[in-house]
C-alpha cells in the first residue's frame, strides 16, 4: 500500500490524515481503476486473515500495481488513461 500511495504521490495526490483509505478510493478511484482493488488488499492483508501469499493472490497484485503505475504514467506524460490497459491483464486466475 506505501507504493500505492508514493505511485498517487507522483501525481499530486496524497491521503488526506483523516482520510480512511476506503474515502480516498471514493475521491480518486475514477481516475485510477486499480486503486479500489489495491486498497481491498492492503485492507484485507492488515485488518483480515485472507492469505495474501498464494501465487494467485500475488499475481493479481502485481497486476493491479502495474496497472496503477502505467495510469500514473500515463497522466505524469500528459495522456488520457485507457481504462482497458489500466485494468490488471488477469491472465490466469
């Protein structure tokens, strides 16, 4: 979630101190797809028992990491994000 976080960062974007980071998916998450599928980790790793280190689980959150950093990119150039090449490519799930 801290490379969530430093990746919004270089766009400007910083959760606010009293910001939860469902809120911050609710201020920004149309701008970046895979932000609400980030946070759902983050928050399932730290505060549920979900098992975060099946390969599958790790697949999809490099997926969606990836994703969010070429829509970071995209709008640092100066481009209009595609949704479709945002969205994590899920391969074999």
């Amino acid at each position: 979630y801290d490379e969530t976080l430093r990746q919004l960062s270089r766009v400007g974007i910083e959760r606010r101190r009293d910001e939860t980071p469902e809120e911050l998916v609710s201020r920004v998450g149309d701008r970046f797809p895979n932000l609400a599928t980030l946070t759902d980790f983050f928050q399932r790793g730290r505060y549920g028992s979900a098992d975060l280190t099946h390969e599958s689980a790790k697949r999809r959150l490099a997926a969606s990491l990836e994703g969010l950093t070429e829509n970071v990119n995209q709008q640092v150039q100066g481009e209009t994000p595609s949704v479709e090449r945002s969205l994590p490519k899920l391969v074999n799930r």
